[in-house]
C-alpha cells in the first residue's frame, strides 16, 4: 500500500489532524510543530496527544511527520537566532517523545555568507546540544532547493552534517522532489543515477521520508516555488516511477502543494491509483 498524507494544520489539535488525514484517504500527514514563521506554540495538550497515538494505531497510520518552524536557523550568523534554534528543537523533541514513531523534519539552515563549511559546522554543533538518548524522537535532515545560502543542496553536504554530528547516526534524510529537482538532480530524465548518487553519498538507508511536491520551475532553478503534482516540471509520469519504485515505494510520502483540503484528496487518490500493488 502506497502511504501517502498532505500537511494539515494542528490550529484543532492533535486527534483532529488524525481524524482530518482519514477523510482525505490518508494514513500520515505532516505538521508544523508551532507557527513556521514566527515561533509560537500552544500549550501542550498531553492526553490530545495521546488520543492521537491510539488513533494512528487503530488506524494503521504510518509514521507521522513533524516539520520545524522555517525560522529555526541552527547555522545563523547571529548568537540569538542559534539558541532560539536550540530551544525550539529540544522543547519539539520533548513533545514528540509523546507520539512514538513521530519524525522531526526540519531545514539545516541558511549560511548567511559564512559559507556552507561553518554551516555544517554550527548544525552539528546545534544538534549535539539538542540531541540526548532520552529524545527517541528521529529527525530528518531536508535536502534543499539551494535558494539564498542554504545548506542542504547536495547530498554531499547532508552527508557532511551527519560525518560532523555526534549523533550522526541517528539522523535520517527527507527527500523533497522539488527542492531536489531544483537543486539539479534529474529525478525525471534520470531518476535510477540520482537514487544511485544519493546511496553512495548518503546511504538509501537513511531515507526516512519523501515530500513529493511538483515544481513550478526548470531543473537547477534553485527558486523553491512547490506546484501542484502533475500541473508542474517534473510531472505524472515522474511521480510514478518515484513512488513504485523499490528503493523508494515503502516510505511514507508527503505532500507540501499548493492545496486546500479537496485538492489533497484529489492527489492523494491520483497518486494511490498510480502505484502498482506488489
Ligand atoms: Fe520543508
Ligand atoms: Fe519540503
Ligand atoms: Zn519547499
């Protein structure tokens, strides 16, 4: 079975989410731990939580994904940005520790001119303050589209957070077909040499999760801009290689398009007629 959810918002709660995924013919979905934007978060709610966790059970969900407010810098040139990093990260970490299974995705960060080498450097630092054996929680590095002085555009560089980490072994990667396509790996013309790549470099191991978004932009654009799956540059027919195939159809995939909730259960059907049961 092809296990396949959108992002919802958790403005309702955490049960909410769950209930919402099913009538969209979901078994995961994605969601923004706190505000993307700024940093806010409400009270934790232990028992929604835990509603939640009996419900994904019942439901045979896959896992379920956490995503990390884009203001979390952990490689920012300012003192303040970083602790701010570390603070959301461990407070995000001791909350999912309340939904086993959970993953934490979150993006390495931007350099702002230090250069990717002090990037890589200052993530692993940041997840060696965050990352203690009590969090089970498993985070996921994001393989970004290059925009501005991002850091996670090759899969060499995510490779190089992982070597720096002390808890490198821990981590696993999120693959997002669009900021890969924009990042210049050839997932349409060329998807068996870019899988290939991502095993030498990475390890296909590692790959946790799929955000499987289209984009609105040529190969290497470095732009960032998500289309919606079929109606952007890598297309129906991409997709369908991607999601069956061996080294890729047992993952959890995601959907980050620009959708309302119909438009997310139109996808999800389209893509779970395209996947060839084995
Ligand atoms: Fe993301
Ligand atoms: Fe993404
Ligand atoms: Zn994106």
């Amino acid at each position: 079975m092809l296990h396949i959810g959108c992002h919802l918002s958790c403005s309702n709660g955490y049960l909410a989410m769950g209930e919402q995924a099913v009538s969209l013919g979901a078994d995961t979905f994605q969601f923004f731990t706190r505000n993307p934007r700024g940093g806010a978060v409400k009270p934790f709610d232990v028992q929604d939580a835990q509603a939640l966790v009996d419900f994904l059970a019942e439901h045979r969900f896959a896992p379920v994904l956490a995503h990390a407010p884009y203001t979390l810098n952990a490689c920012a040139a300012d003192e303040k940005i970083r602790s701010f990093a570390v603070r959301t990260m461990r407070e995000d970490l001791e909350r999912l520790a309340h939904i086993p299974g959970a993953m934490l995705n979150f993006h390495p960060g931007s350099h702002v001119k230090q250069g990717a080498e002090v990037g890589i450097a200052l993530i692993a630092k940041m997840l060696d303050e965050v990352y203690t054996p009590e969090l089970p929680t498993t985070v996921l590095l994001e393989t970004m589209a290059g925009k501005g002085s991002e850091v996670g555009r090759s899969f060499g560089e995510l490779r190089a957070i992982m070597d720096a980490a002390k808890a490198g072994d821990r981590l696993g990667v999120c693959l997002d077909t669009c900021h890969v396509y924009d990042a210049g790996y050839d997932i349409v013309g060329d998807l068996e040499g870019v899988l290939a790549e991502f095993d030498r470099e990475i390890g296909l191991d590692r790959l946790r999760a799929v955000h499987i978004n289209d984009s609105k932009n040529p190969i290497g654009s470095h732009k960032d801009r998500h289309e919606r799956i079929g109606e952007g540059s890598i297309g129906l027919e991409a997709f369908t290689r991607i999601i069956n195939h061996p080294a890729l159809r047992h993952l959890p995939f995601y959907l980050e398009t620009p959708n309302e909730l119909p438009g997310y259960a139109q996808e999800i059907a389209l893509l779970r007629g395209c996947y060839q049961e084995a």
